[in-house]
C-alpha cells in the first residue's frame, strides 16, 4: 500500500464528504471520530473511509498521532477535514509516491510540504500571513509523528524536505460564530499549555499582545490588501490572542469565580445590634 490519507474529526458533517472525495487517489483514507453528535461517522464510511473512533480528546497533537497509528501505507498524507487537495497537488503527490522506473529514489525526499490557500469571508486571502502557507503534511509513515502540543500541532520530521506547489484548499470558517467557537476552544488549550510550560502574564501584557498581533497581521503581513476582510481577520486574530492570554491570566491567578460577599451584609454580620 503507497498512500494513507488520515483525517481526525469531530462534527465535520458539513465538510466531510467533499475532504474524502478530494483524496479518491488514495489507498485508504482513516478517520479518526472523537465524539461526533450528528452525521459525520456514517457519511465518512459511505464516502468510502475507514473509520474508527476515539472515547477521549488528548489533543490535536496526540490525536493525529492515534490516527497515524491506523495507517497502513509507506506514505502518509495528513489532512484536516475542511481542506480539499487540487487535483494539480493529486498529480505531484502520485507522481512523487509512485516515481517512474528508472529514476533515482535517492533525490526523493521523504516529506513534503504543501501549500495551502485559505477562505476567509468569502474571500481568498493572499495576504495576512495565509498565504504563503506551506505546511508538511505529506511524509513517509515511519519517519515523522506529530509534536504532542494540544494544538498547533506540528510534524515532527528530520532529513531533506521538499515542496510540491499545487494547492490544498483551506475552509477553515463557515460563519463568524464558527470562527469565534474555535478561537474559544483552542485558546483554552492554548492556555491550558502556556500555564503547563510554566508560562505566565499580566493585564498590560495581554494588552500588549493584542496589540502587536493586530500591527503583525494588518501592517506586517500586509493584510490590508486583502480588503476589508483583511480589517476583521486582523481584529480576530488580536481577539483570539485576547482570549488565550486572558484565560492563562486567570490559571495563573487561580481566580475563584464566585463573588464575594457584599459588603453591607458584611457589615451585617460583625454588628452585635443586628443579632
């Protein structure tokens, strides 16, 4: 067997069938489900995939691995379930998994990384630092696994790397109450991280932060050339640092959220001519 795909899911109904139809060239597509409430699993078995499921969420680092695990194939193609690969990138990667007779598989790298165009808004985002946006996902199995973060996870992979220039297309929002659910999500495993690494930060920081993310993303990268929703992406990603930095503020503090006493009950209590 060449080439696995794996995907790790959890309610991708809406994007599940069109992400496994893009990798028909594949040997077999693993998806690892962790929890899912509506119609994923099933669509994901009739669209063709092996599915298996998971009882717990370790996070996205771990759970990658876990799907690494079920594949069978020499190569290994790693894909979220809101992306597409091209079907110019499905040549490069049969052309470089499958290499003509005669040619010299010693200038064959064993990992690859993709480039990847992303939508936010309607809107194809050249700029803002989406793009460019080449990312390893294509590695030969035995070679590589994925860091153990809780998100943003990466490949972990030593040797020679190569590039294949056809695109996987990135959906990575259907709405902006999509956006702001993942941005609430994993900036709490981002935090949950930081305060385990021993990280901490103080109100004026998380200011700080917010305001250096938007001048990195809008200015910097150049998002504003991607129009208006240039303007909103950099303003999330500012709040996406806001959630993260404040929720690890709070770890830190071990802030108890039950409201003290008021005070004029307080007051009621230590005054004898009350009792």
């Amino acid at each position: 067997m060449r080439l696995s795909v794996t995907i790790i899911t959890k309610n991708e109904a809406a994007h599940i069938i069109d992400c496994i139809h893009s990798v028909a060239f594949a040997d077999e597509v693993i998806v690892l489900d962790s929890g899912s409430t509506d119609d994923t699993c099933a669509l994901a078995e009739q669209a063709g995939a092996k599915v298996f499921k998971s009882a717990d969420w370790p996070g996205f680092g771990p759970q990658k691995n876990r799907a690494l695990d079920y594949a069978q194939g020499e190569w290994v193609l790693s894909l979220d379930a809101d992306e597409r690969i091209s079907s110019e990138l499905a040549q490069q990667i049969l052309a470089v998994i499958n290499p003509t007779t005669g040619s010299d598989n010693r200038d064959i790298p064993d990992a690859y990384e993709l480039s990847r165009m992303s939508c936010y808004g309607g809107r194809w985002m050249q700029y803002s630092g989406w793009r460019p946006d080449f990312i390893l996902r294509l590695f030969r199995r035995t070679q590589a696994r994925f860091s153990d973060d809780l998100v943003h996870e990466s490949v972990q992979f030593k040797g020679r790397v190569g590039q294949l220039q056809g695109v996987i297309y990135h959906y990575p929002y259907d709405s902006v109450e999509t956006h702001i659910k993942k941005m609430d999500h994993y900036s709490t495993a981002a935090a949950q991280s930081l305060w385990a690494r021993g990280r901490k930060i103080s109100v004026v920081g998380i200011l700080l932060k917010m305001f250096w993310t938007f001048v990195r993303v809008y200015i910097i990268r150049r998002g504003f050339l991607d129009g208006k929703q240039g303007l909103i992406l950099a303003l999330m990603a500012a709040t996406g640092n806001m959630y993260r930095y404040s929720k690890l503020w709070f770890l830190q503090n071990d802030v108890d959220w039950q409201p003290p006493m008021p005070t004029h009950e307080t007051n009621k209590q230590k005054d004898p001519d009350t009792l």
